[in-house]
C-alpha cells in the first residue's frame, strides 16, 4: 500500500526561500520512507497563509496566465483542482502544494482552513468561520474554492490554548460533530509540554489530530517544512490529489500516525520571545 506523508501547517514567510523549503519537505518526506522502509509515497504540503499573504494565488496567476515560474531546481504545475500545484523538481521526484488561510477569530483563536483558496476576514466569530468551512461551496464564490470542503483545523499554539480561549475550544471538541474538525499538533510544541489532555478526549469523539511543523518567521525556518505532520496509508487520485487525501482524512478507518520531533528548551524560549518582538514590529503577524 502506498504511504502518504503530509504536513499540515506550512507558512511560507516573507524571506523565505521557496526552493529551500520545498528542497528540505522532498528531503524531509524522503528520510521518513526510508526510516519506516516505504516504498511508493506522496508528499503533501498544506499552506496556512495569513491575511495579506498570496504566495498561492501569485505563482496560481502566473501559471495560468501561461508565464514562468522561476523557482531554482523544481517546476510547477496546474492540477485540476484549483487548490492544489503539482512540484516536481529536476529528479523527478514530486510533492503536492495545496492552498490554506490561517484565519484569526474575534476570540483571538486560529483556525486553518486547509483546501481553502479563497479570501477570508480576521476577526469573525469562530463559531461563524467553522459554519463556513463546512458548508458546501455556491456557485457564487470565487472559482478558488472547489466543491471539496476544507479542512477545518484548531492548531495548539504556546498559551493559546489557556485560560478563557482553553474553554472556548474546549466547547468548540465538546459540541462539533464527529469529523467536523480537526485538533492540530505542530512543531513548536517544547518536548517538556506534554500534548494536551484535549487531544485524547477528542479522539474519542472522532476528532482527530492532524499536525504540521508551523515554520516560524526566521531565517532558515523554512528547513522544518516536511519535517513534523503525519503519515497515512493510501492512494492519492492525481486527477484529484487533495479531494483523495482529503477523504482519507475524514474515513474513520484510515490509521493516521503523527511523526516527527518537539521543539528543544532553548529555541523554544528564543522563539517564544522572538514572536512577542516580532508581533509588536508587525501588527499583522
């Protein structure tokens, strides 16, 4: 059976180049199927872009408006779905970019909306963007959204998940519908902060985790992409990659196994810090 390996939280910064990162998620997937011994496999990266941010939609125009793509060692491709680039690099070996907004809620809590390649405000009430997410698209939306729902993700981050905002998506795991939602781990997670108690208890409600390195806005971040997410068993349409990895995601049946490593002590703190600084610099962070 082949094995798919997806990273569920890729941000692709201001600064960052784009032929490392997708360079260190080929060489990040490649040393995961050789460590479990995988034979054929299919990589997934799954972009979280802020407000403001268009890396997607800016190399989708260019493509479709049938002009280059210079990116050092890989081509781009169109697939059929609108949310998803096909990456191959000069050796043939391949990866599937897929569109997603990171979206910040009026109670100061994230939600990823991965397959999603639309435009969406900050500051909506996050019961109003999960109803969103789940409805099925209309024939009046922008063509970047496909009839593929997205996934509706809640991603842990330090301290967000404390306090009034801990109860809000204790609610949220509480009150959503099985598969509705997904939990999501990510890299930034020190190895001393054990993964929430949440995480367990919405499993047992059909939420499931499904986690991503969240590569932060430093120099040479971008080296995490690939390197934290999970891995699953399965074949991938390559007419409808996302749509086919999608409902693997959302079958009750389909064994997902996170991999990958937490955040050392000292970067954590370094980051931690660094993030406060780089917020009060950027508002829009």
């Amino acid at each position: 059976m082949p094995h798919i390996f997806v990273d569920g939280h890729v941000h692709i910064h201001p600064g960052f180049r784009l032929e490392v990162l997708l360079a260190s998620a080929l060489g990040n997937f490649q040393a995961l199927a050789q460590e479990i011994n995988a034979g054929q496999s299919a990589g997934f990266l799954l972009l979280s872009e802020s407000a403001g941010a268009e890396v997607f939609s800016s190399l989708k125009v260019r493509l479709k408006a049938g002009r280059p793509v210079t990116v050092p060692g890989f081509q781009l491709e169109e697939s059929r779905e609108p949310e998803t680039l096909l990456v191959r690099n000069d050796s043939g070996q391949e990866l599937y970019l897929v569109a997603g907004r990171q979206i910040v809620t009026a109670e100061r809590l994230e939600v990823l909306a991965l397959g999603y390649g639309a435009s969406f405000p900050d500051g909506r009430p996050i019961e109003e963007v999960l109803s969103h997410l789940a409805a099925p698209a209309s024939s009046t939306e922008p063509a970047e959204r496909s009839a593929c729902r997205p996934l509706a993700v809640l991603p842990w981050g330090a301290g967000k998940w404390l306090g009034k905002r801990g109860k809000k998506v204790e609610q949220l795991v509480a009150e959503a519908p099985a598969h509705s939602i997904f939990l999501g781990d990510n890299a930034n997670r020190p190895f001393f902060w054990p993964l929430p108690a949440l995480f367990k208890q919405a499993q047992g409600r059909g939420i499931r985790n499904l986690p991503g390195s969240d590569p932060l806005p430093f120099p040479a971040q971008e080296k995490k992409v690939g390197s934290f997410g999970l891995r699953l068993a399965g074949a991938i349409e390559r007419e409808a990659p996302f749509s086919s990895l999608a409902a693997l995601l959302l079958d009750p049946a389909t064994s997902l196994a996170p991999y990958g490593r937490c955040e050392q002590a000292y970067p954590f703190f370094k980051h931690q810090i660094s993030m406060q600084l780089h917020k009060k610099s950027s508002p829009t962070a």
